[in-house]
C-alpha cells in the first residue's frame, strides 16, 4: 500500500499534486487535486477527484467528485458528487449527488439527490429526493421527495409547459 502525505511539501501557484498509480493507495493529512488507483482511501484529506476501479473510503475527509468502481463508505467526511459501481455507505457524512449501481445506507447523513437501487434511511438522516424503486425510513429520518413525488411534479411541469406553449402559440397567431 502506498501511504502519501503532502503535508511537508510546498505547493507552487496554487495547483494541487496529482497521484497516479495501479495500487492501493492511502491519502492522510493532504490535498490532492486528483487521486487515480485501484484502490483509495482518504483519511483527514481534502481532495479534488478520486477515480478508483476498486474500493473508495473516506474518514474525516472530502472532495469534489469520487467515483469508485467498487464500493464507497464515508465515515464523518462528504462531498459534492459520489458515484459507486457498488454500494454506498454514508455514516455522519453528507454528500450532494450519490449514485449507486447497489443500494445506499445513510446513518446520520444525508444527501440532496440519491439515485440507486435501494435506500435505507437510518436515524438522523435527512435526503432530499430519492429515487429508488426500494426505499426503508427508519424513525428519525426523512425523506423529503421519493420517485411517487418526483413523477407528481414532472406531470405537473409538463402540464404547465403545455398550456404555456399553447397560449403563446394562441397569442402569436392574433
């Protein structure tokens, strides 16, 4: 496993380092613009991007966008866009977009948008809008929109941009 810490290095006009490698790789205490490996876990460290064909962990971290080809865990870190080929596991961390080709469990997290096969919602967990034809909300947690109310609004937004378009057309014709 390779262990990088770039807490010692000095980083000239701005631009974050960039680590490639086929390996495991462990990033602690660090600022990386972008991480590509097999592998990557992410303890105390802000990166940019994270592109993994394997497993991705976070602890006490964050980034920008994490795609793992694996399976992605967050314990007490978060970002804005994280896609997992597997599933996704989110425990006091909060996240913008997650995608999920598996299902998704949040323990005192969140998101604004899930979008998986199967969402659990564990105590204290807030998500936005949920998609996904399986859904369990614990007490404690909340779901503000799931897929029924998703489709609600969309038929109603199509409704309103139909007569919309048809009183414009009706007005352009007088």
């Amino acid at each position: 496993m390779t262990t990088t810490d770039t807490t010692d290095r000095q980083v000239t006009r701005g631009a974050l380092p960039r680590l490639e490698t086929d390996r495991e790789v462990e990033v602690r205490q660090s600022g990386i613009g972008l991480v590509r490996a097999e592998t990557v876990t992410v303890n105390q460290a802000a990166l940019g991007a994270v592109l993994a064909r394997g497993d991705v962990s976070v602890a006490q971290g964050g980034g920008r966008a994490f795609l793992a080809g694996g399976d992605l865990r967050i314990h007490q870190g978060g970002g804005g866009m994280f896609v997992a080929g597997g599933d996704a596991e989110i425990h006091q961390g909060g996240v913008g977009t997650l995608v999920a080709l598996g299902g998704a469990r949040f323990e005192q997290g969140g998101a604004l948008l899930a979008l998986t096969k199967d969402v659990q919602a564990g105590s204290g967990s807030t998500i936005g809008i949920a998609i996904a034809p399986r859904m369990t909300v614990a007490p404690g947690a909340r779901v503000v929109a799931g897929i029924r109310e998703v489709l609600i609004a969309a038929a109603a937004a199509g409704a309103v941009m139909g007569l919309v378009a048809g009183l414009v057309r009706r007005i352009g014709r007088s």
